[in-house]
C-alpha cells in the first residue's frame, strides 16, 4: 500500500504540473473551433484531479501511523492563504497538508504555522528558523546569514532553489 500511495501522488503532482500548460493552450486557441475541445480536455483534467485527490485520501486513511519523529518543513499562513493555495504553492494536496497537521482547523487563520508535507532533515543543534518574507531569495538570505544557497536546500527540502514563498520557515544553520 505505501508504494501505491507514492505512485498516487507522484502521479498528482504530475498531473498539476500540466494544469498551466492545459490553461497556456486555452488562451493561445481562444476564439478558435478548438477552444471547445481545449476546454473539455482542462474540465477532464480537473475531474481527474479531483479523483486522485479522493485516492490518496483512501489511501492515506489505510496507511499504517508514522513510526518514530519526523521533521516536516513549515510555514506561517500569509492574509489571503487557504490551504488550497498552499497545497498549488508547494505541489501536493489539502489531504497531504491536512494528514501531517492533525487537529489543524477547517479554516486556519494567519499567522497559524503550518506543517508542509516535506520532509526535511534534523536540523543542525545550532540553527535558528527565519520566515521569508516577500522579496526574499535564497541567494540573500544565504549572504545575509553566512552561508551558501546549497545549504539552505539541502537542510529545508527546496524543490526549486529559485521558487521561495513568503511565510516558508527556513532552517538557518548558526
């Protein structure tokens, strides 16, 4: 069953990661005798999504509970931010974001920190957590702390050392 529940999301995060080229498609055909069909494709896509997200909630009800303490990366919800928005935000599902924050409230507030479903490792006895701001890029913030991009990757799980968002808690070693 784990390996059915990764292959489930390694599939959904595939999946979202065409929705944009589905929406870039709808506009470049807009006005066209093609625009129907681009839309029927974008309506099936989301359905599938939809679907896949109700599996991985299955799947994830019959998992077996997590054994020993993990680490997941954070974020401190920004005024505006569901967690619709950070589930697009980060590539993964409500339910992923729902599962590694029990007792998390329907609507969490901002200013809520909330657990990311991305493992990090644990981080360093001598580090210090630094919530991004607007604006912000590794590359200043591994200036501004002393220490090199590579590193602010390695210890937070960063997909994409160019994608930051405001409200993500980094691990900053000391």
């Amino acid at each position: 069953m784990p390996d059915s529940l990764e292959l489930a999301n390694r599939i959904y995060s595939r999946e979202r990661q065409l929705n944009p080229l589905y929406g870039r498609l709808e506009n470049d055909l807009s006005g066209t005798r093609y625009a129907r069909t681009v839309q029927q494709l974008r309506s099936l896509q989301q359905r599938q999504l939809d679907i896949m997200d109700d599996l991985i909630e299955r799947l994830e009800e019959e998992a077996p509970p997590p054994t020993g303490e993990r680490v997941f990366a954070q974020h401190v919800l920004q005024p505006g931010e569901t967690l619709s928005v950070l589930a697009q935000e980060y590539n993964t599902s409500v339910s992923n974001i729902r599962r590694v924050n029990p007792g998390l409230p329907e609507e969490p507030r901002p200013g809520q920190v909330v657990n990311l479903p991305i493992r990090i490792p644990e981080p360093p006895a001598s580090s210090y957590r630094y919530i991004v701001i607007r604006g912000d890029t590794l590359y200043q913030i591994s200036r501004r702390f002393g220490t090199n991009v590579e590193t602010l990757v390695r210890l937070n799980n960063i997909a994409d050392p160019d994608v930051i968002f405001p409200g993500r808690i980094l691990i900053i070693p000391a």
